[in-house]
C-alpha cells in the first residue's frame, strides 16, 4: 500500500502499474498528456508505448502508442509542435502511408481534444 495523495491508502492496481509504464516511456510532456486523457476518459490503455514496427528487418516507425489487434493493429501518433515542420510533415507522410500499405490503422493525434472521439472508435 502507499500513501494516495488525499492521504488516504491505496493499493497500486495491475492497471495502474502498466499507466505508470507507459507514462515512463513517453517522450514528451504531450505525449504525457494524451496517456493521461485516454486513463481519465476511461478509456483502454495502449498495449505499448515507443513500440518499433518492422518490415521484416528494417524499421517503418515508432509509434507513440500502440495497440495490438487481430488483423488491424493501432498506431498512434502524437504530434507536438515539431511535426508542423515541412520536412517533418513529409517524413511522417511516408512512414505512416507505408504503415497503412501494411495493414496498419494509423491514428495521429495533435490536440488533447480528441481523444475522446478518437478513443470512442479504438
């Protein structure tokens, strides 16, 4: 048990845990947000967080989020300010229309706003 912060016990829960895992592994303040609205949306966690898709050897992208599902699984990006930048834009295009080539739905996210309509079809 630890201390909650209203001073009350609580007991860390598997899901719990895995936010706080997947709150480690995010990359930015944004991205840190984002994972918080899917938890307090109610919403399901991503199954990973940073995870390299690879065709066959070479790597495509690391998502920011992702979400294993039978046939279709979930990329999701989460796109802070650096991505309005031409030749990041560009860069994003092409991995994310390879991603899609593959099989990939391939959900980008650049305002905390949408998560709740975003995560309703997830």
């Amino acid at each position: 048990a630890q201390e909650g912060q209203r001073g009350g016990t609580y007991y860390e829960t598997e899901d719990e845990s895995e936010f706080e895992e997947l709150l480690n592994a995010c990359d930015s303040s944004f991205e840190r947000e984002v994972l918080h609205a899917i938890r307090d949306g109610g919403f399901e966690l991503p199954d990973e967080a940073q995870h390299t898709i690879y065709d066959g050897d070479e790597p495509v992208a690391k998502p920011d989020f992702f979400y294993h599902r039978e046939g279709t699984p979930i990329a999701v990006f989460v796109d802070g300010p650096v991505h309005k930048k031409d030749y990041v834009k560009k860069d994003d295009e092409q991995k994310r229309n390879r991603l899609k080539r593959m099989g990939y739905r391939v959900v980008p996210i650049d305002d905390i706003s949408q998560v709740p309509e975003v995560w309703e079809t997830i």
